[in-house]
C-alpha cells in the first residue's frame, strides 16, 4: 500500500443515494414504504487531490458536501463510483488508513464529555496506539499552537463553544493524520476565534504538510484557507479550480469604495452605485472598465479618497446560485 502522506485522492464517477425511510408505526411504514423514494445526495463527481493541498467544499446548504467528506473518510458507502485514497478504498476501513486520517465536524461533539482534555488526548493516544515520545511533542505543539494550557485539567462539558472546539481539533490530530477533514469547523464561533482556528490550521498545513479538506459557510475560512475549491450543486461537481479563477469567472467587477466631502457626487456613469450617501459610495464597475473609472474619480471634486477592491467570496457565490450556473 502507499503510504497515505504521498498519496493523492481519486474520485471517479462518485454516487451516493439515500433511501428515505418513512416515519411512523410499522403498518405505516410499511405501507409507505412502496412509495418511499430516495435522495441522491451525491451524483457522479469526479475529482483528484493532491497530497498537502487545502481544498474548499462550497455549495448551499444540502448540496451534498458533508456527504461527500463522509464518502471520502470511509463513513459511508458510495452507491456508484470510486474513491481511493492512495491504495485504499475508504470504505473498507482499513486500519492503517484511518490511522491517516482525521474527521472534526463543527456540529458534533467527539470529546468525552465528563472526563478532562488531557485524559481525552491520553485516550487518543492509546487508541491510534502513538509512541510516547512522538505523544509528547505532538502534545506540546498542539497545546502551544492552541493555546490549550489552561484548559488541559477541565472537563469538556465546561469549557465554551470555542474553547471545545481548540480542543476537539487537538485531540484529531494527537496521532498525526496525514488527510484532515474538517466539516464546519468554524460554525458558531466569533470572529477572533475563527481566526484563530484558521491560523492554526494554515500553520499546520505548512509544517506537517497535512492534506486538508474543508467545508464552511464562513467564506473567510475558504478565502484565507484554500486555493482551490469545488463547488457542489444538488450532488453535482460545478466548479474545480482557484479561488481567483472563479471570481474572474463568475464576477469580472471590481467594487470601489469612495469617500466624499461637500455633498454627493453623481457617480452613475462610472458604474452601478450600490449605495451613495453624501459621505460615501460604492460603485460596481466591470473589471476592464476599473482603470477607466478610476480616471474619472480623479477629476470629481467630491472626491477624497476611494480604494478599488475585488469582490468579496460571498459575492461570488451568491450570484453563483443565482445568476445561473452554466457561465
Ligand atoms: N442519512 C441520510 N439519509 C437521507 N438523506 C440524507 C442523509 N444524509 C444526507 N441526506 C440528504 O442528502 C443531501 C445532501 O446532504 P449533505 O448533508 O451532504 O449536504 P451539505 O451540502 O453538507 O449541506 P449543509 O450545508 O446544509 O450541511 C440532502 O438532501 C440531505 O437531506
């Protein structure tokens, strides 16, 4: 088998379909049972990742992103296709590859909930069998990387929603999996947390060349994380490649932002306004329309100030969904 650190994902032709099951009492089930349909969660994807890539999952809620990291770690079984993971078929859970692997979801709790996080790490190391020396510094990076010092003797029913968080990520990662999956890690947090959470997954990434696969709905996570992503519609694959590409592709405009003094402006020729008040503005105007507007700011009175700015990945997304996505 290859080793996993050196190999690469393959998906081919990946199909997973969920048979709903009816609700209710076993007449009804049964009953129902005839015109129970199914869910195709996931519909013929395809895709190759390379060993220490950090790739986005983006796609609106039910597009079959959680599915598709659950097929890739071996939690579920594909309907159709391949997924192969250097030698290994996920889904055979084999033990030395889910000894390369790591799986976080943001909305469920993996830590034991009445025992300390020390112990938790402890439990970890014995299950993924790591030798003690090689525990001892994988602990000590994870706890200064984390900053998990204070939190070591609490149990995780105490600690808050970002501080569990620090600590599930440190207890995946105490056997050093090579291929990290992360679900939502960042669901919930503020600000400054997912912050944190970011730097320390780019950190790891660099220096343990993790492979990373992520799925968020804070497109800061994807914008600072990733440099690729894919884009999952109703189980299909819409987009494989750069994050610059897409927006290039998707939205060719560039925002400016300008400040006024002494009242408004008329803005209108340079572009779309999006919004104007007698301090400020922000204009929409196509890309290869910027240099040309930009001349034109110059020469306004009213204007001070103005800074020219792609648009946000929230911005790309939406009018990805909804401005169609045959472009
Ligand atoms: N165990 C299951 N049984 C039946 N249907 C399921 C199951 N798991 C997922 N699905 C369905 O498969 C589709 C894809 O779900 P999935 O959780 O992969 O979406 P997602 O892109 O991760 O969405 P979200 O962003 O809301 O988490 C949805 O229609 C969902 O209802």
């Amino acid at each position: 088998m290859t080793d996993i650190r050196e190999a690469r994902i393959v998906v081919e032709g990946l199909r997973k379909s969920f048979r709903l099951r009816p609700a209710g009492g076993r007449w009804f089930r049964r009953a129902a049972d005839r015109t129970a349909g199914e869910v195709t969660a996931v519909d013929g994807i395809g895709f190759h990742i390379e060993p220490g890539e950090v790739v986005g999952f983006l796609g609106p809620n039910g597009a079959g992103k959680t599915t598709t990291l659950k097929l890739l770690s071996g939690l579920l079984h594909p309907t159709a296709g391949e997924v192969r993971v250097g030698g290994y078929r996920p889904a055979d859970r084999d033990r030395d590859f889910l000894r390369s692997i790591a799986f976080v979801m943001g909305q469920r709790q993996q830590l034991v909930w009445d025992i300390p996080i020390k112990d938790s790490l402890e439990l970890n190391r014995i299950v993924y069998r790591v030798p003690d020396g090689e525990f001892r510094r994988t602990r000590q990076e994870l706890v200064e990387m984390l900053e998990l010092g204070p939190l070591l003797g609490r149990t995780a029913r105490t600690l808050s929603l970002g501080q569990r968080m620090r600590c599930e990520i440190a207890a995946s990662l105490i056997h050093c999996p090579s291929l990290l999956f992360l679900d939502e890690p960042t669901l919930g947090l503020d600000i400054s947390m997912q912050r944190r959470i970011r730097t320390f997954v780019r950190e790891h990434n660099r220096r343990r060349g993790t492979t990373v696969l992520l799925t968020s709905h804070y497109m800061g996570d994807i914008a600072e994380l990733c440099d690729r992503a894919l884009v999952i519609h109703e189980g299909g694959l819409v987009y494989d490649g750069g994050l610059d590409a897409l927006r290039a592709r998707i939205a060719p405009f560039k925002r400016i932002s300008v400040k006024l003094r002494g009242g408004a402006a008329e803005l209108g020729s340079l572009g779309t306004v999006v919004s104007q008040s007698s301090e400020e503005a922000e204009i929409r105007v196509e890309s290869t329309a910027a240099p040309d507007a930009v001349a034109r700011l110059l020469a306004i009175d009213q204007v001070y100030d103005f800074q020219v700015m792609d648009p946000s990945l929230e911005d790309v997304i939406g009018q990805f969904f909804t401005e169609g996505l045959s472009r």
